[in-house]
C-alpha cells in the first residue's frame, strides 16, 4: 500500500559531501551505500515493511512485564523516546492535537514509548548526569516517569494533572528499555542509530511503516512521510475486513 512506504530527506555528512564532490573530478565514484553506517542505524534501514515487528519484553514504569507479541489483534503505535532528543519533545504537542486526540482510549490501538538511552546527555544538568552515572537504571526510569500525566474520566470530566506530557490511559503504555538497550537497538535506536524512531504495526505483528522520527507523521510538521491518524485508520478498517490473523471474515448486512 501506498501509505506503508517511508519518505525520509537525506542528510549527507560532510565525508559523504567531499566525496561526491571528488567523484565529479574523475576521482573514483562513490556510491552512498559504500559509506559505512553505525551497526544499530543498519538494523532500521533493515526492518522490511510486511514483515514481523521485532519482539520484546521490558518493564512499564509501574514495574509490569510487557511483550510485544502479547499484543496481537491491537493496532501498535511504537516510539522510542528520551528526555533529551528534540525531536521527540517537539513532537509531543502535535501527537497529541493530530493523532491521540483520535484514538486516546481506542480498544484497537495501543500507543507505545519506549525509554531508553539519552540522545544527548550533555543536555542534562550536572546534576541529572551524576543521577544517571550512579544509578542508570533509576534515572531512565525517573526519566520516562516525568512524561507520564493521570486522566481520569468520570462522569464525562477529564482532570488533568500536568506533571508530564504524554497522557496515561488503558492504551498508553510507558515502557523502559534495558541496560543493554535490547529492544531500542533492534529498531535501530540509540547513538550511532536514530534518536526519535517511530514505527506502525499491524494487529497481525507485521511492520506496517516506519519513520526516522516522529514527526515524519505528522502531517502539520513539515515532513510528509504519510497521516499517521490515516494509516491507523486504514487498519483499522482493514480489521474490519479480515480477521486480526489476515482471515476474511463474513461481516455481511443482507
């Protein structure tokens, strides 16, 4: 399908630029693949649209065991995140106008973040980095933690308590990766790798999409790589179809 597919602007590092630049003066052509890529950016470019979402099993910030393939039949919305990546922060506020605004509390779609490593710890205070060198695994999880907001819906009323940005609901999920990185690594998050990735899949466990960052689906940000709120849609209908397995189901009003 169409909508599956990602567009991403290629950003050439300055190796790549002199490169290019050389090989127009009769010095060797350089193909952009013969540029070597970071172990972990070579596991995204590898994920293949229609094939099996990688598993994992992490902790919730709430200490609950969470997998991935225990989701089967929902629609996954996954997003690797950290305190200090831009790109994810800047992105929150759109998400939330532009796609949980739709589905927040949606039987069928599960929204999920994924805390791991810091994209850029040097962004943190002096004191958040002792924090995050004497005890790395409570600091990411204090990390993820901040993020978190209570709703609470009753009688029609929503409170809200601002302590965070991403909403918490029975289809948000906070999860927080390993020391090994385990799951970031197999999406190709983390240095040497992308910093804000953010995938689609099926209620079958295939890859239905995946972009660099976050905003690459967003469709009031610039970077039009596809309407997430679209292609949720569009699965959503095709569940409507076939059953949560790929089988044709017979839904027919006669």
């Amino acid at each position: 399908m169409a909508w599956s597919t990602i567009h991403m602007t290629r950003i050439y590092p300055l190796p790549i630029i002199a490169l290019l630049i050389l090989s127009g003066c009769g010095v060797r052509p350089v193909r952009l693949e013969d540029y070597p890529r970071p172990p972990q950016f070579s596991n995204f470019l590898e994920l293949e649209i229609g094939k099996p979402a990688p598993d994992f099993e992490l902790q919730t910030i709430d200490g609950e065991i969470w997998r991935l393939s225990g989701q089967r039949g929902k629609i996954v919305v996954l997003q690797f995140a950290s305190a200090t990546s831009p790109a994810f922060v800047q992105s929150l506020d759109d998400f939330q106008r532009e796609v949980l605004s739709a589905y927040l509390l949606h039987p069928g779609v599960l929204f999920v973040y994924v805390f791991g490593q810091e994209a850029h710890p040097e962004l943190l205070s002096a004191e958040d980095r002792a924090k995050m060198r004497k005890a790395p695994d409570e600091y990411r999880l204090a990390a993820a933690a901040q993020y978190y907001y209570r709703l609470r819906f009753g009688n029609g009323s929503v409170s809200y308590d601002l302590s965070g940005m991403i909403p918490a609901a029975q289809n948000v999920v906070i999860l927080v990766d390993d020391m090994d990185d385990s799951a970031g690594s197999s999406y190709g998050y983390g240095r040497g790798g992308t910093t804000n990735p953010a995938f689609l899949i099926g209620s079958d466990g295939m890859l239905a999409s995946k972009a660099l960052y976050t905003l690459y689906y967003l469709s009031q940000s610039g970077y039009q790589a596809g309407n997430l709120p679209l292609m949720i849609q569009t699965l959503l209908r095709a569940n409507q179809e076939h059953g949560a397995d790929g089988s044709v189901t017979t839904n027919r009003h006669e």
